[in-house]
C-alpha cells in the first residue's frame, strides 16, 4: 500500500540517502537540495510540504509539493513564470532507482495530486510541474494524468499544468 508521509527526523536521512539511476542524475535535484529549499519556503509567501513515499514500510522515493512557488524565486531575486503565482506545484518527484517501473510513480502522483485537491493553501486554478525535455518517462506520465504542456519554459524545463 503506497502512502505519503511527512519528513521528520525519523526518515530525514533516509530520504537524503535516496538516488535515482546515473542516466537521470540531471532530472532532479538532489534530496538535500530540496529540504533545504523547503526549509527556506518557511520565512517566506510559498508554502512546501515535503513526503516520503512509502509503500507499506518501505522507503521508494520523495516528492514534494509547493504553494506559491513565485515566492521562492523571488528571495533568490529571480524571475519567476507566472504560473507559479498562487498556484500548487509538483516541486520535486523522484523514485528510488531500486524501485522504478513497479507504479510506484504513479500512484504517488495519484496520492499527491488527491491531496492538491484539498486545497491546503486555499484556492487555485493549475497544478504545474516542470521537467527536462529528455525526460519522456515523465513526460508520459504527466499527460497520462491530464497534465498539458504551456509553451513556457522554467530555465531549460518544459512546463505542463493541470486545471483544478
């Protein structure tokens, strides 16, 4: 049974320990990376929640999820794409390499997309993600989800939405 579950000092190092293959080290930001971001989401208008997704007892990957993500660019002084702006966002999504292509992916996505849909920030219209041209496996997956790309780009990653 996948299930998400908040990062706390139980499972913090575990999650940080977590990798994804050589090939598709340039997909994703490293764990590390990505707490600390959530960390600094605290201080300012974007709000992150970080998880752990397991399946049962078992730790297969970390995703996390952000409200008002603009505002984090912001304290970096950096442009942000508008999308960003009071929407939720597919942060980060990422699968241990020793647990791909059994659907975990997928159902975490689920899993996270039914939480998105509790508004836990308040209102919005789009869910956005972004990921790296090359990426076709996510790529697939997100259509598959309903999840339609804009045209836009973030740095060099194509952005995609998701109406609420």
């Amino acid at each position: 049974m996948i299930r998400l579950k908040k990062i706390s000092a139980e499972n913090l190092w575990d999650v940080v320990d977590l990798r994804v293959k050589k090939e598709q080290k340039n997909f994703v930001a490293a764990n590390a990376n990505s707490l600390l971001e959530a960390y600094l989401a605290a201080g300012s208008d974007c709000t992150a929640f970080p998880f752990a997704i397991y399946d049962d007892k078992k730790l297969v990957g970390f995703l996390m999820i952000g409200y008002n993500e603009a505002a984090m660019y912001e304290l970096y002084g950096e442009k942000a794409p508008e999308i960003l702006r009071n929407n939720y966002s597919l942060w980060r999504f990422m699968i241990d390499r020793k647990y791909q292509n059994r659907g975990y992916g997928r159902e975490a996505l689920r899993l996270a997309l039914d939480f998105v849909r509790t508004l836990p920030c308040g209102e919005a219209e789009y869910c956005e993600l972004s990921y790296e041209p090359e990426n076709t496996v996510a790529r697939d997956l997100y259509r598959s989800f309903g999840f339609v790309e804009t045209g836009d780009r973030d740095g060099d990653e194509i952005i995609a939405v998701l109406k609420l």
